[in-house]
C-alpha cells in the first residue's frame, strides 16, 4: 500500500495529484511513477479521462473509493450527464479499468466538431487562495472543463499554459508553475460575451458537481421540445419551427459567444441547433446541452430540478363553465386533453367538469379571461339537461330558458 500519495484538494485533478505525488517522493519520472502507482511504466495517463484507477485504488488501500475518485477528481460527470445512462457505466468501468483506448470515441468527444482543448487554464486568484489554504496550488477541475474561459469562483478569465500538453515533456507530470503560462487577452471579448461565458462557466461548474443520468438517447430532445411548445416554437405535435429557434438563438447569445464555444449556428439544414431538436441518432457535446438549456430555461437548476409540462391553457385547474351547475365559474376541473387543430395546428383543450359538462377551445390561452371562454360545447352534461327540463316544466319560454 502506498502511504505517500498525498489527500486530495478541493476539485483537484487526478492529474494534479500524480505531480503533488511526484513532488512528495522525488519520483520525478513519468514512468517511474506510472510503474509505482499503477504497475506499468509503459501506461499512458490521459489527464481528462485517465484509466487503472481500479489499481491506484487497490494501491491506495482503502483511503479512495473509485467511484469517488472518478466522480471528484475526473471530468467524467461533466460528460455522462449528456450520455445514455448504460453507456456511462461501461466507460465508467473502462475507467476503472486498465484499457482507456476507446474512452474519448464511446463519450463522443473525438467526433464533435467542438475540439478537444490539450492545455491546462487556472485562475490567478485561485492560485493565491490555494497557497493561503494549503501552502501550494493545483490544477482544478471546473477550469478544464471545454468552454470554461473564466472562473466561476472569482469571475476573471483563466491563463492557460503556452503550449499544448504534448509538447512538453512527456517524461514528467506538469505541476503549477508560473512561468508555464501565458496571460489572456480580453480584446476579443465584450461585456456581453464576458457575461454568456461568467454564466456558463457557472452551469458547467454545477453539472460537474451534480450527479446526473440520462436514461436514454432521447431524454434531452424530449424535454427540449416540451419546453419549446411552451414558448410557441414548436406545434402541439412537436414541429419545431427552425427558422424563428434559430434566429431566436441567435439573438439570445450574438455571435461572438457562439463562436468562442465552437458552437456557432451556420445556414445549413444539418447544422447542431437543428439536429438537437430532432430525435437523437447521437450524443450532444455538454456545451452544446448547456447553451440550449440556458436558453430555454435560464439555468441548470430550472431545468432539472422543476417539473415542466406543456401548458397552452395555463396552469390548472380550470373553471367548470356550466351555468346549470352550482360551481359554475370556480376552478374544479383538474385534467384536460389537449389535440392539434387540424387547420392551423394550434393547441385544443377539451375540459371535462364532474358535473357532465364539457367544453373546448382552440388555445393558446393568451389571458386570464381566455379561461372563461367556450370554443364549442361538446356534452352538456347530466346537471345541464336535468335543470332545462325543470324550466321547461316550468312555462317559460324558450328565450326565457336560454
């Protein structure tokens, strides 16, 4: 059992820990410290998705779970919450695992168009705070993640290192030095962009953080589409209205934010935005799930944690319109079926009361007073027909009774 492996910090990276376990036993070689940690020199340590972490754990005695390491200490969770429950388990297990080979092709990663970043970014201000807390600094998870350009924490943009992992020496694990890095150049960025980058680096950073499954390929698509009919972007029958989504989009981010997150939306009939609405025949980059679902919710919390149903007649319960009956006007109808209108596709809601009567009207509701109001009767119901015979009955005439 290795006793000098080093406690982990904060949102530390495993990657982070392998140097601080260089530092601590002079071992300074890369493949003395793969033979020493996972029993072969010859292992390559990928820094985003390493693999052997079942043999780092058995190493380690029982002071790490693997799954902890994998959930705390890897961008694994940033990935699997964006990929079909069954698949995240298997490359979980190649995690573990000592065949880390196929990992970055089972996530998707390899075949986006978003590129896979090979530098390491941090935050000055977190460098500070570490050395102030723990007398060093380290490399910190959220500030790798794709599409993180400022720290959620303090708000500032990240440096990153001058050159891409690979060229350095790939004999040795890089630590936090300060000659390593190369400072930002905001020129480019505007305060609105610096604001869409500040937010998503804040949903990134809470996806990370969040142990998500998606049960299946077409979880995200199906709630996006919901959500959509609800801003009267798609049809009751979930026709997505490309065009107007795409320009709406577009207003929302502008340009420059897109682009910076390669998720930029191009005048093509197959471009990522179309695609995402579509039913899925593949994953989604995170990135491009959390600019669509800050889009369509604001935030990541919104979207999970509230339930979102389509609601063109608003939120119920809704008033029984039956004049016959005694709580004609209160709010006592709970469930409604909701069609297509054949002719021009908007929403109908069919309102069935417990007294009988029931009604529709072609919706979107627009205003309170909208739930007032009668398309067309379609029964009228036992109450109704009871209390027109008694006015019949009664003598008065048919003006008189309607």
């Amino acid at each position: 059992m290795i006793n000098t492996f080093p406690a982990p910090y904060p949102d530390e990276t495993l990657y982070s820990l392998l140097g601080r376990y260089s530092m601590l036993t002079g071992i300074f070689k890369y493949i003395h410290i793969m033979e020493d940690l996972f029993g072969d020199s010859n292992k390559r340590f990928a820094p985003d998705f390493p693999s052997g972490i079942g043999i780092l754990g058995d190493r380690l005695g029982n002071r790490y779970n693997e799954r902890d390491i994998i959930f705390q200490h890897t961008l694994y969770p940033y990935f699997s919450a964006f990929i079909p429950e069954e698949r995240a388990m298997k490359i979980m297990e190649k995690m573990i695992g000592t065949d880390g080979s196929n990992i970055h092709n089972q996530i998707g990663i390899n075949a986006s168009s978003i590129g896979i970043k090979r530098t390491l970014k941090h935050c000055r201000e977190c460098m500070e705070e570490d050395i102030k807390l723990f007398g060093e600094t380290y490399w910190h998870r959220v500030h790798q993640l794709p599409g993180v350009f400022i720290c959620p924490k303090h708000n500032s943009l990240l440096i990153e290192t001058k050159k891409k992992l690979y060229e350095y020496d790939r004999k040795k694990i890089l630590l936090v030095t300060e000659d390593l890095f190369i400072e930002p150049s905001n020129n480019d960025i505007d305060g609105f962009t610096f604001e869409i980058l500040s937010s998503y680096a804040k949903e990134a950073k809470w996806i990370l953080n969040n142990d998500i499954k998606m049960s299946d390929l077409n979880y995200y698509r199906n709630k996006y589409v919901l959500l959509l009919k609800n801003m009267k972007l798609a049809s009751v029958k979930g026709s997505v209205n490309q065009e107007e989504l795409s320009n709406r989009f577009k207003q929302n981010y502008k340009n420059n934010s897109l682009l910076l997150l390669e998720s930029e939306v191009y005048k093509k009939p197959s471009n990522w935005l179309v695609k995402i609405v579509q039913k899925h025949q593949k994953v989604f980059h995170p990135t491009r799930h959390i600019l669509f679902i800050m889009f369509l919710c604001g935030n990541l919390i919104n979207f999970y944690e509230n339930e979102h149903n389509y609601l063109p007649f608003g939120q119920g319960p809704w008033p029984c319109l039956n004049p016959a009956h005694k709580l004609y006007g209160q709010k006592v109808i709970s469930h409604i079926n909701i069609i297509s209108c054949i002719g021009t596709g908007r929403p109908v809601g069919t309102f069935l009361c417990e007294c009988g009567f029931s009604y529709s009207r072609r919706g979107p509701d627009l205003t309170i007073e909208d739930q007032f109001k009668i398309g067309r009767i379609v029964e009228y119901g036992e109450f109704w027909e009871s209390e027109l015979k008694r006015l019949i009955s009664s003598g008065l005439s048919l003006g008189d009774i309607a």
